[in-house]
C-alpha cells in the first residue's frame, strides 16, 4: 500500500512538473510571436524619425519589403529544418538571429544598413512565425490545439494593432532605436524559457535525414527575386518595364531549377508531397487566397476612414482593429463547431460568410457612418477566426512529427505569399480605378500623403471610395475561390492521425 501510495505521489508530482514545464514553453511560444508580430508593423510610425536622422527617403520603403521578404522565403527552409533536426535547435537559432539583427538596427549608422540588418532580422523571424505554430500543435493533442492556437491568434492581434502605437510612442518620446531594442529582453526571456523547459525525445543521428542545401539554396534565390519582383513592380518602376520583365524573367528561371535540384534531392526542402496529397493542398490554396483577402482591410480600409469618412487616424485605426476583437474569440469557439461538422465544412463555413461580407462593403452609403465598416469588420473577423484555425488544426492533425514542421511552414508560405500577391494586386487595381476617377490626376500614395494638409475634396473622396470597393470586390473574388477549393479538393473529412 504504501509502495502504491509513493507511485501515485510521484506520478502526480511528474504531471505537475510537466504542467508547468509546459506553461512555461507556451510562455516562451506567446513571446516569440509577439515578437514576430510586433516587428511587422512597429516601425510603421517612426519612418519619419528614421528618415530624419539616417537619411534615404527614396528607398526607406525596404525596411519593410526586406522583412517581409526574408520572412517568407526562409520559412521552407526552417520547416525542413524543424523536421531534421528538431523544434528546439531551430527556434533558437533563429530567435538569435533576430535578436542579432535587431541589435545591429539599433546602431544602424545609414539607411543601408538599416535595411541590410532588417532583413538579418527577417531571416531569424521566419523560424520565429513556423517553428512556434509547428511547436503549438507538438505539445497539444488535438482537442487541446484551439486553445494554444487561440492564444497565439490572441498575441498576434494585439501585436500586430499594439505596434504602430508603441512605435510611435517611443520614437517621440525616447528615440527610434529603442524600437529594436526593446526586443532584446523580450526575446531574451524567451530564449531562457526554451533552453530550460523545452524537452525534444533525442533523435539518433541515423533518423536524421540529409538536409538539400542545394535546394533551400534555389528555393531563397527564386523565391526572393519573384517577391521583389511583386513587391516593387508599380511602385519602384513600372509593371511594364525592364526591371520588372528582368525580374519576372529571372524568377521563372529560378523556379525551373528549384524544380530541377527538388526532384534530384534524397530530402527536398518543398517536398512533392505537399502538392500531391489533397489535403495540404487544397489548405496551402485556400489560406493562400486568405492571405491576398486580408490586404483588402488592413492596406486600404484606414485610408478609406480617413478620406471618405474623414476620420482621424486613431479613429481610423479603430475602424480596422475591432476585426481582431472577434477573430481570437471565433477562433477559440471555433473546435465547438468543427467537432460536430468537420474541419472543411467549418471552414466553408467562415469563408462562405467572409465572402458575403466582402461583396456586402460596397454596398454601404457614401460617404457612410464609422460604425458600419466597423461592424463589417467586426463580423469579417469572426467568420475568418471561423475559417484559418480549423484549417491549420486540421492540417497539422494529418501529418506525424517528422512532416509537421515541413507542413505548417508550407501553408505560412502560402499565406504570406497571398499577402504580397494580394498587396502588387490589389494596389495595382485600386491606382487603375482612382486614375480614371480622377483623369489620371493621382494614385492612392499621393492621397494618402495629402490627408494631412486638410479636407480631401469631393471628388478625390468619391474616387477613394470606388477604388476602395473594388477592392473589396476583388477580396471577396478571392474568399469565393477559396470556398470553391474546399469544395471541389478538399476531402470531406480530413484523416486525421491518431495522437
């Protein structure tokens, strides 16, 4: 009895322990991603301070396409990583990384170096954004996952609408470079919560597979120069001109080898299996498409407050936000429904909604009250939170341990790549409706730049509105696609491994 009564003390005492372990990797995990998050838009607010002091206006717009592009093509290349070598090395590998990149910005001497280092920082940054999803859905079974995937959705949120605000706050009151380093003690508590309670089962060296350096190599260069490409066609130099077919034309190139040294490879860093099995396919489309829909109200829809409603900019800004409000909380109710109907018919469910919403933002009055964008946002945040996170639990729930990080950094992958298509795209369409409003008198850049000299005139409203729900109209084009993915390639019920 008293033999028995010691076991069931120390098995206690060893679920208590894990417990906590546990918390504290989630701790590390929420971290790591309010970091991710923040960096994507803190900098937004002090462009002018940066500007101001290191000089280079012209191209100052690459501290933002840098990041956004070391992000998304590292994140192949850290997922195969993950699955070779393991969750942890790679987490602090890259948040290392980060934190490298973010000192070297704080002591950047000119505006090239600044850029040079940003992009450093994105390079950590894609381990930060796929390692911690891949781990999220590790420590969890799967009627755990929408909690910790909820919560993360919750950091992201109040990370992504939280930055601008911070950033401007300390490069007004303190200095900008405080910007980056803030992010040394955060990511330095991260870092210590993962040395020290993160715990992997040890893999024998003959379990490890050969990692396609030739591959990642390829897959960075041609992911790179194509999203350059995107990101810098109609607004660096035009779409038809020499750099852009250069680019385009070197990309495609690129891809051909990509395609080439891929099926060579004992171990491809994009495995073909990530297109061939119906699942993850028709998951990378569809939150590929998500990726192109969310351009539409987090590009456009505060320069429409501001123009058309005549808002100011915090107000503006609350316009956008209230969306992740409902997102975390639909995301979290969200296992309620996909247990009784499944993971496709949910999200079918959230996209089929978010598509009605997006054709429904036109249709509002001109020039319209701030409470009825809000409240479209409000509802367009609940069907989305219905949409992603069944999906990416419902993805990750198909594969085992040694394909999950591979998996989850495809459909990221996808959806970033969605974002940047959707922003050359969508801005793209918005110009094209605001020249021929206004005679070919402007774009939205210039709009943009003249709402702090005053009232925008009549007509220039009535042209930012047209431009702006076509836009919409073309982001609910894209959730509609979406649904038709579900439909027609996703397999009714996902088969879902056993954990």
């Amino acid at each position: 009895m008293d033999q028995g009564d010691t076991g069931i003390r120390t098995a206690a005492a060893e679920r208590t322990q894990d417990t906590h372990r546990r918390g504290a990797v989630v701790a590390a995990l929420m971290l790591a991603m309010a970091l991710a998050a923040l960096d994507s838009t803190i900098v937004s607010t002090a462009v002018p301070q940066i500007v101001g002091d290191l000089g280079g206006f012209s191209v100052f717009s690459w501290l933002f396409s840098g990041y956004l592009l070391a992000v998304t093509v590292t994140l192949p290349v850290y997922g195969k990583l993950s699955d070779t070598f393991g969750r942890k090395p790679v987490l602090i590998a890259g948040a290392s990384v980060f934190l490298a990149g973010s000192l070297l910005c704080a002591v950047a001497w000119n505006m090239g170096a600044l850029i040079a280092f940003r992009i450093l920082q994105g390079l950590g940054g894609g381990a930060l954004q796929g390692t911690v999803q891949t781990l999220a859905a590790d420590l969890y079974p799967l009627k755990d996952r929408p909690k910790i995937q909820s919560k993360l959705s919750t950091v992201w949120a109040v990370s992504a609408v939280a930055g601008p605000g911070v950033g401007g706050v300390l490069a007004a009151y303190a200095d900008w470079r405080w910007i980056f380093l803030v992010n040394l003690p955060i990511g330095a508590l991260a870092l210590w919560l993962v040395v020290r309670h993160l715990h992997e089962p040890q893999r024998r060296p003959a379990e490890r597979s050969r990692i396609d350096w030739a591959g990642a190599l390829a897959v960075f260069a041609c992911g790179g120069v194509l999203l350059t490409a995107l990101v810098q066609g109609g607004v660096a130099w035009p779409w038809l001109s020499g750099p852009s077919t250069a680019l385009f034309g070197t990309g495609l190139a690129l891809a051909g080898v990509v395609v080439l040294v891929e099926r060579r490879a004992a171990e491809p860093i994009i495995p073909g299996w990530v297109w061939r099995r119906r699942t993850i396919a028709a998951v990378n489309l569809a939150l590929g498409a998500l990726g192109l829909l969310m351009v539409a109200p987090s590009v456009f829809l505060p320069t429409y407050a501001q123009s058309v409603l005549g808002l100011a900019p915090v107000a503006a800004g609350f316009v956008l936000s209230v969306w992740t409000l409902s997102w975390p909380v639909s995301a979290a109710l969200s296992q309620h429904v996909y247990r009784r109907i499944g993971f496709r018919n949910t999200a079918m469910l959230g996209i089929g909604t978010a598509a009605l919403i997006l054709f429904a933002f036109p249709f509002l009055p001109y020039p319209g009250r701030a409470w009825q964008p809000a409240l479209l946002m409000l509802l367009l945040g609940a069907a989305l939170g219905l949409f992603q996170l069944p999906l990416i639990v419902g993805v990750q729930s198909t594969v085992g341990w040694a394909e999950r990080g591979t998996t989850t950094a495809s459909v990221l992958f996808c959806r970033q790549t969605g974002q940047t298509i959707g922003a050359s795209v969508f801005g793209a369409v918005a110009n094209g409706v605001l020249a021929s409003r206004l005679g070919g008198a402007g774009d939205l850049d210039s709009v943009t730049r003249g709402l702090d000299g005053g009232a925008v005139p009549q007509a220039t409203r009535r042209a930012v509105a047209d431009a702006v729900h076509a836009v919409y109209l073309g982001a609910g084009c894209a959730a509609a696609a979406a649904f038709l993915v579900l439909l027609f390639l996703a397999p009714r019920r996902f088969p879902v491994l056993k954990d």
